[in-house]
C-alpha cells in the first residue's frame, strides 16, 4: 500500500480518556476510532490486523475439524427464554423490541441459537460429534466500557459450540479445542499460557482460560518455569512443603505487642520475618439443614496460613465443615467465643475447630496473637502448645513454590484472557431438549462443549504484551504491513523512486504486506520513521538520496535499537528482506 | 471435505412458506436454515458461497483503490438526527435502547458514521479522493420480510463511500466504481446489467443498479441486443420512430361502439390491430404559484400514446405544464370538460393542450375516441381532425423498440438488483458538516458517492438465475465445491477408497473444494447424486465397484443431461478434472 493513497492516521497524543497502553496505541496508530462508548470504527491499518487473527483462528479452526456457520446476530428471545437467560442474564444483554414489537436481543453469545440450530439438524449419534464455529460480531452492553476494543461494547468474537453422544466424545473434542488454541497463540506469536480456571456461572466441569502474558492483565496467572503447568493463582495447588517440621527448640512466651495488630505491624515490632508468624483467621462453620432446624447456633472455624501469605477463600469454602460463600465471624462473635479482637488471635488454647495450611503446618517455634489484645507468643509450637484438627491447601501460591505438577517452581504474572474453552456438558441441551437417537434408537441428550475467542481483544492484548516508549512492535504473523519502506527526498533523487518502487513491486508480487511511506516533502522524514514505528511494522527499509549517492540504503527490525541500522547496496535489500521473511 | 465429516442438511421437500425457487433451494440444499422471521443461520454449505462470492467482491474494491474498514453495526441516534434521518426513515429502522436508556440503532446503512469518520479524518483536499467499504452485516426491520435472503431482515451488505473535492473526481471514482462492479459480476459469473436507475429519496444525480437478469426479478430491465445499453424500463427511452408519418387515405367517420371502452375491447369489436387505435389520457395540468394564489382553475391536458403501448407515469409527470406527481382527471372533471366518459375521450376537436407520443405521432388512419360515449372514430388524421401541441417520449418502451444508443433493439427481462452505485453529492457532508481545505485553504464541502452490493442477496440471485428442476447449477466461481466424488458401494470395494482419497488428496492439494462423499451404504447411490445436483457441484465423478471392476470412473458435468456421461479409466480423472478446472 502506498501511504499517499491511504489512510494514515497516526496522533501525536494519545485522547485523554485512553488509559490503557493497547487503546492508547490503537488510536495513535490509527487502528481504530471511536464512535460513541464501547462502539469502535476499525480503521485500515486496525482491520489488516483483525483480518489476520481472524485468518489464523479460521485455519487452525478448520485443521481441527470444525465446520464454520454464520449466526444472525439479532436473536429472538423465545430462545433465551427457554434457556432461562433472558431473565438470568443481566443489564448485558441488549433487549430490543421489533416493529411488531416482539423481544430481540443483540447476542453476547449464541449458546441459545446453536443448540436451536441442533436439536433440528442433529438426529442420530452417527453425526455426532459436530462442532460448529463462527467469527462474528457480538454485543455486550457493558456498564462501563473501557481500554478500547478491550472491553468494548460490540466486539467480534470466534464461538464454537461442540455436540456429543457422551462425555468421553466431549472430552476428545476439547483436547482437540485446546491444541487448535495453542497453536492458534503460537502462530499468532504470542506468549501464553492455557490455564486451568472455574467454571463459574456458566456450569460444566472443565474449563480453560488461555491468558496472553502482559503487566497490564486483570488475572495473575501462576506458571511452572519448567512445565507446561499454569492456572489462576485462585486455582493453583499450594503443595505441601517436602520438609519435615523442626523440633521445638523455644519456650512458648508471651510478649507485649501494644497497639500492634497486622502481620507487618507484628514483625516489625518483633524484628522477625514474615514467614516466623502465623494469621490465624476466624470464619463461620458450616450447619447441617437438620442443626439449623433445631437452632443449632453457627460455630466458628480458624483458619492459619504463614504470615506472608494469603488466604484463598475460594480453596477455603469448598472445604467440608466451612461456610461457603466464605464468610468472616463478627468482631462481636470473635470477642465472645475468644475473648480478644481480631488482630490478637492465635491458635495456641483454642477451642474451635482449627484448619492449618500446609506451610504454617511446618512451622516451629513461630510467633503468633496469644487470644487478649495486646499480646502475642513468641516460641509456639504445634501439639505442644496448639492443636491442629486438620492440614488443608488454604493459601494462594506465591512465585517461587513448587509447581503442583512436580516440575519446576511457578512464576506469577498477569494475563488477558483472549481464549475460553468450556465442558458445557448438558446444560443447553437439557433445557432446549435437543435429543438424538443412541445405537440403540433411545433418545439421548447431547453433550456440549463451548469454544471462544476474543478475536478484537487478541489484537489488543498483542500490543499491550509487545510494545516500547515508540510504539506497537508487531509479531511478525499479524503486523498489519510485514515491511515500510521509507522514502527520504525523493524529490531531489530519481534513484529514491527507482529503488523502493521496484522493491514495492517486487514484495507485492511475492504477498508481502508493504507499506510504501511515498508521502511528499511536507511529510518529514522524522515523521515518516516515528509512524513506522508507532505503527509497528517489524521490518523498515530506508531508501535515501543522500544514502543512494553513496550507493547504500539502510535496513532495521522494529526491535532493534538505532545501532541496529544495517547498511547495504540497495540491490541487497530484495534477497536481505526475503530471508528475514523466510521466503525462497 | 467428507461428507460423513459434514453438515449435510438437504430436504427432499422444501418448506412451505418458501415461495421463490432461490429460497427453496438454498433450504433444500442445506445452506440456509430459518431462525426467526428474517433472520437466517448460514450452514456451512451456504457459508461458503457467501464467503467466494464475498472474496471477488474484496479483491476488486481493493484492485479499485478502495480501502477497507469496519463500522460499528450499532449507532448512535445522534448521528441520524444530524442527517435527520431518525425521524425520516420509517419502521425499518431497528431502534433500541442501551442500558444508560440512550438511542441506538441497528444500522442498515452507514452514511452517517462514515460521514463522521471523514469530517474528523480528513482535512485537505490531499487526502481526497478517499473511497472507504466494509462487508457487513446489516439490519432492515422489513414490515414483511419474505423470500429468504433475499429479502431479509439481517443482510450482508458491501457498501462503500468516496469523499470528493469536486464533482469530477466524484464522477471519476465512479466510473471506477462502475467499473469494479462490472469485474465483480463478471467474475462471478453472472448474466447481469448496470442500469441506469432512478435516484429517487436519495437524492443526487447519478446512479445506476446493478441487475442480475432472472425471471423472478422484481424489475423490468430494458437492454439492448447489440450494446451495453440498459435502463429500467421506467427510465429508457422510447425514441421516436425513424419512419414518417404516411399520408391521409380515410375519411374521418364516426362509427357506434356501444358499451365498448378499453382498448381490446374496440380494437376486438371493430377487428383492428391495437397499435392502428390511440388511448387518450387526460391528467391535470401545472399552475404556477402565482395562479394558483389567483385561484385559476386546474387547466386539463390530454396525453395520447398508441392503444399498444403503455404510458410512463414518471416520464409524463416530468413534462412542462403537466401537474407532478401525475394526477389523472376525475370522471367528473372530464364529463364537464369534454362531454363523455373516460373510455370514449379522443384527440379529434379537443380543447385542451394534447401532448402526443412519438409514436402515436406517426399514425395515420387511425381510430379514436370520439369524445361522445359509445362512439369512436375511425379514419382520424393528425391536424387534418386532430391537433398535436407537443410531440414528447411519454410511454414504456417494450420488446424490439429502437436502442436508445442507436445500436441493436432493445429485450426486456426481470432482474434482480444487487447493486447500486449513488452520486450522493453533499447531502450527507453538508448535514455533518464534513469539510476539507482545498487548495487555496478555503473550507470546502465534500462530495460523496455510495456504492453498495448486497452480498448475501447475490448468493439468491445467482440461484434464481442457474438452476433447474434438480436444483441449483452453481456458476463455477462462486460453487461452495467445485468437484463432487461420489462413491458407490465402497464397502464392496478397496479401490473405491483408494481412487476416491487420491483424487480427493491431490485435488484438495491443488486448492479445489472437493466434496467427497463418503457416506456409508445407508445412504444410496440416487440420494448421493441428488445431493450432488441439489447442491450444484459443477464437476461430479463417481468411483463405484461395479464400474472400476470394468475399470472406469464416470464424469459428468452439472449442466450436462444424463447423455452426457464420460467413462474414462480413473487415472485419467484428475488430468480431466485439472483441464475442466483450468489447473496447469
């Protein structure tokens, strides 16, 4: 594409409201341009991008054997009606009325109309298992819209819906899902990570998240260095340290601790690390229906965990004995069942069930609250001074923990979920009744899986994970032009034309995305270079009249610093560009 | 790909409330399935014509310069009440509200965001001519959506928009435009005319639809047999005879008609031709502003054309001096002004102003109304008993009229529009306001042309237009397979296997769409060649066992009748089908 005849959108500034680094680079760019909130114009340079992911997600798609469908995308809401969500799905869905005034909705998803789409197209189990996909766009009406096309209002999105005879089917098709997934981040040249996750409010067993890796995630991601372990710090498996508990050596003894209530505050007062004193956390038990019916009154648990460490509530309220959703005794109910307030508890002679976490579990001679405010013991022990009923997974990882899977220690980073793969097992079958006959002509209810991708946010999450203080550095599989060439007074130099026209032509003809800057004298040669890096573009090609006196054009990946200039005859640049590019 | 792999979802009988042949057909074969009224899931067999037919369409905007972006398909009502369309455009308009309780709408056309794209984006007449498309989805909320895709409440829609300095760059890009359809039809293979077309309620000068000849289309095109000529037939030209008007042979006579008033009724009664008799219209005549202020009386003009030809409402409403829109004469008006009834009205001694249609003008010797009722003349000759004020084009052309370009005759056939190409001018940009500085730094208006084609609409026509009573006869470049491989008792057979995966391998490979239909024995040879021509494969083979036992394959084209099956060895297949393919 010659820059004369296209869009160049590119900004000085990013707008003010764009906070993220993606949505501010996006506009500066000028990839995108927004029309009202949550509602984005993809521009040129931001569609060839969006294009190629859609490409890649298309391709590997297709290898793994799913059939591509197109959906509508105003949907009745008989449908959602009959799945139950068109009351259950909140301020989100995006009700509409139609000139007879029926209900419509503009899909998020498109679970209802699939399996509508189902329940009349599939019969025997001798079309099964069938997986169906679309790349479309979709409508979430976000309360808040932000970062950009990263959480937009209308976005596009790749959705797959899977139907199976049983589970065993179903759970073949999702390994199939989670490799076309891994090599779709692969090729798309982005580092990730699939992640074990909860299933949530959308039911079903098993579940992955695929989380591409950058600061600016809304999920901390912990990963084995040596693996390919990863999961939600919520989800990942604190495992038992493999070292045995000392002996006591200390007598247990009460300090003063005036005023000294949190670990820090401790710590700092006992000079003693973190990881010598215990938090000891009181929380509602659990009743049987039967106690509540006899009024049985609701009994306290304590919980321990490390004092650097953290309390996971969701590990904590799927254990047997403890209310779920976890819920924290009243600083009243602290004071009458112990005695003290909360920042002064200990396990050390208490009478309430006490649940310690693995690593506490190991400790010995450690500090914690002694039950009267103001005061801790140092020297504590286990069975000698405190009980403990039971050892549980209670924490949330931290780096540097062995990695549950027995390789490696895990890293903590933040992830952008672009990718979510889900058993749905029968839940929309069930309740659209969408049946097929089994071997034996007895009507059986499918099983379902469901496959997404946030196609717009991948292009997002690409940048806020490759980028620099000059802009987008592009992998090289969705750069939206794979090389820039870059005129610089071609109107003093015949050559200048000569050599990046015959270059353009010569990529042109060979596929190459080429954004040929022919922009007049007006146009700087600082802005030209400052645009092809905002732009992102990994391959830039100077072509000089001063240069072409001395016979030389320069050549420079986007990720090279400016010593990285290369110089060359301009005859060069052809075979130069075509290894890098990896063409024969 | 395998049809045991595949969605194969065709219906011996077509659902009921299909009543165009495109409709049943795309139901039939399995590329379409109804969600709601209007609103239609592509299969994956629809799918893919959609997307051929929507790759020709991308490749030529872009060969023409066009650049390709992505508009948001939700907008926002402010825009549509700057152009003042909110309230203009009537109940298709799909309307809705978010969840902060704002306007919106579901856009069926994009006029005003890409017009508020441009009058942020472009500010110099350097950066014009600027021509911007997407392949889209769109909404029109039609009172009574019917006819499948074809007219749909959910489309996709290819529209772009060009922005101007002057009017003659906006004429250029829409030649260029013109021009781009034309290679897109072209290469979709269709039997299609660009016509000039009426510009109707959206205003500007230019335009022309796109048609694809069919004989379920909604209009009636006029083409030349010898030239690119064509026009709807509302609009061409009806040019004057070249033969002179011969001279008077008869005498005037007035001859009784009683009770007969239309045209076929005399002309049976009196046993003449109906191009040897006139009809004589009478409409209402144009007061200036001035005398109708002054009260005069709404004069009366007569309009003659030939008894076999039919007036042009909007031609005549066009004429000096007749009232627009076209207003017939009540019964009342004509009794008191002419003294009979409608059907016995002639041009001989008549008082008002009588404007003649060409044709009509060069009668002689022929018969009229007598303006007595149930009286006609006969031998009526112009001036000698009849006078002319004006000779003007006044009627519809029809079959084997003069080409108004001089060259060939013209055909009338239906055709189904598929595309539309506007000179907008500055309806839009004047509304929003959307300015460049031209040269001289002056803020300018902009032009604008839009173009559209609807994509999902071609798919129809293009049945509509190739099919017959075995189903749809795809045109090969737009074919959702292009071979068909039908195998027949495989399971009897090894080679049946072996030869049917090699071709479909090396065909595959060579980038054919290959539907290799590998269904089991329950599925029968005459369900599998009834799939193949429902569907409308252009190139089918079939490999059974009774016949490679004889050692052939069997090879026949779509179009080609039962006769015209070729036996050939199986290894000669693929040669054939690289040289029918045009594969080197």
């Amino acid at each position: 594409m010659r820059a004369s005849q296209y869009l160049v959108a590119t900004l000085k500034e990013s707008p003010s409201d764009a906070v993220v680094v993606s949505h501010q680079l996006m506009l500066r760019a000028g990839m995108i341009r927004k029309l009202a909130s949550g509602l984005y114009t993809w521009l040129p340079l931001g569609l060839k991008t969006l294009r190629k992911v859609e490409k890649v997600v298309r391709e590997e798609m297709d290898a793994a054997g799913a059939q591509e469908v197109l959906m509508p995308a105003v949907q009745p809401a008989e449908l959602w009606e009959e799945s139950g969500r068109w009351f259950e799905y909140g301020g989100e869905l995006l009700r509409l009325k139609d000139r007879h005034n029926r209900d419509f909705c503009v899909g998020p998803t498109h679970e209802e109309v699939i399996t509508d789409l189902a329940r009349n197209e599939l019969n025997s189990y001798k079309q099964l298992p069938s997986n169906f996909y679309q790349i479309q766009t979709k409508f979430r009406d976000e309360t808040r819209p932000r970062f950009g096309v990263m959480r937009s209002r209308e976005f596009i999105m790749k959705d797959a819906y899977s139907f199976h005879i049983d589970g065993d089917s179903l759970q073949q098709t999702y390994d199939r899902m989670h490799q076309a997934y891994t090599n779709i981040f692969t090729r798309l040249g982005l580092d990730f990570r699939p992640v074990a996750a909860d299933t949530g409010s959308i039911g079903g067993a098993v579940s992955h998240e695929f989380h591409v890796l950058a600061q600016s995630g809304e999920d901390d991601i912990a990963f084995s260095n040596a693996s390919s372990y990863a999961a939600n710090v919520e989800l990942a498996e604190a495992v038992a340290p493999k070292t045995e508990r000392p002996a006591a050596a200390a007598e247990l003894t009460v300090v003063d601790t005036p005023s000294r209530h949190t670990i820090s505050e401790v710590t700092e007062f006992l000079n003693i690390g973190s990881d010598q004193i215990v938090k000891t956390l009181i929380v509602e038990g659990e009743l049987s229906d039967k106690q509540k019916e006899e009024g049985e009154k609701t009994p306290l648990v304590a919980l321990v965990v490390r004092g650097d460490h953290e309390l996971n509530e969701l590990k904590a309220e799927k254990l047997d004995g403890v209310a779920s959703p976890l819920t924290f005794a009243s600083e009243e109910a602290i004071q009458q069942a112990i005695g003290c307030k909360p920042g002064s508890i200990g396990p050390c002679q208490l009478a309430i069930e006490t649940i310690v976490d693995r690593s506490a579990a190991v400790l010995s001679d450690f500090v914690c609250g002694a039950n009267q405010d103001g005061k801790h013991y140092s020297g504590a022990n286990w069975e000698r001074d405190a009980h403990i009923d039971r050892i549980e997974d209670l924490r949330n990882v931290v780096e540097g923990d062995a990695s549950p899977d027995g390789q490696g220690t895990l890293e903590i980073k933040r992830g952008i979920e672009v990718g979510h793969i889900f058993q749905l097992g029968t839940k929309y079958s069930e309740a659209l009744g969408a049946k097929v006959l089994d071997e034996n002509g007895k009507e059986k209810t499918m099983m379902m899986g469901c496959y997404g991708i946030g196609v717009s946010r991948v292009v997002a999450a690409a940048i806020e994970q490759n980028h620099d203080d000059r802009g987008i550095i592009w992998p090289e599989a969705i750069a939206p032009f794979q090389v820039s060439i870059v005129q610089i007074d071609a109107q003093k130099s015949e050559d200048v034309v000569k050599y990046s026209e015959e270059l353009y032509e010569s990529l042109t003809a060979l596929g190459v995305d080429v954004f040929l800057d022919d922009r007049d004298k007006k146009t700087s040669p600082g802005v030209k270079f400052a645009d092809s890096e905002l732009m992102g573009i990994p391959h830039r090609v100077v072509l000089s009249s001063r240069g072409l006196k001395a016979g030389k054009a320069e050549y420079k990946h986007r990720k090279d610093s400016k010593d990285g200039i290369v110089e060359l005859a301009p005859e060069e640049l052809l075979p130069l560009l075509k290894e890098k590019l990896g063409i024969n």
